[in-house]
C-alpha cells in the first residue's frame, strides 16, 4: 500500500514501525473517518486475528498496536498515529 509522504513524515516522527501498518492494514477493523476515508485500528476482534496468525509473537507486537492509520478511497495512506482514546462505534 502507498504512503503519502505526510503519512512517511508522521510514521517516522511518531515511532511506529511499517510492520506495524503492514499488520493493520492485514488484520485491523475499519470505519468510515469522512470524506471518503476509511480509518484502520486494532480493535478486539482484530488483536484476536492477529494472535492467531502471529502466534507467540503476538505477545512482543501487543504494547505497538494502539495505532490508527487513515486511508483514501484508492489505498493511499493519508496519515497514521497512536491512539489516545476508545474509537467508539455506532
């Protein structure tokens, strides 16, 4: 998936590994995040696919999944950062 080079800067300034997106864009949960975006997270169910696909390794990536990632409609990454609170749904 490409990266917008706002989305690279903000990776890099922000700490979070390309495995790590690589993982959310694999396993994460969506939601419509507006103007045609999707954001991706790690929710429940999401943490729980990739336990399974992961194995013990799931264990070391736990404390590097509070991440969201925000994607236009062609697969483009905008923008990726920790999350600071509970994306609700609903």
């Amino acid at each position: 998936m490409h990266q917008s080079q706002h989305a690279a800067v903000r990776r890099q300034q922000r700490n979070i590994a390309q495995m790590v997106i690589d993982l959310l864009m694999e396993f994460g949960a969506t939601e419509p995040a507006g103007h045609g975006t999707t954001k991706f997270f790690f929710d429940k169910q999401a943490r729980k696919r990739l336990a399974a696909y992961a194995g013990p390794l799931s264990q070391v990536l736990r404390e590097h999944l509070n991440v969201y990632a925000v994607v236009t409609a062609d697969n483009k990454i905008v923008t990726v950062g920790h999350r600071q609170k509970r994306i609700r749904r609903h």
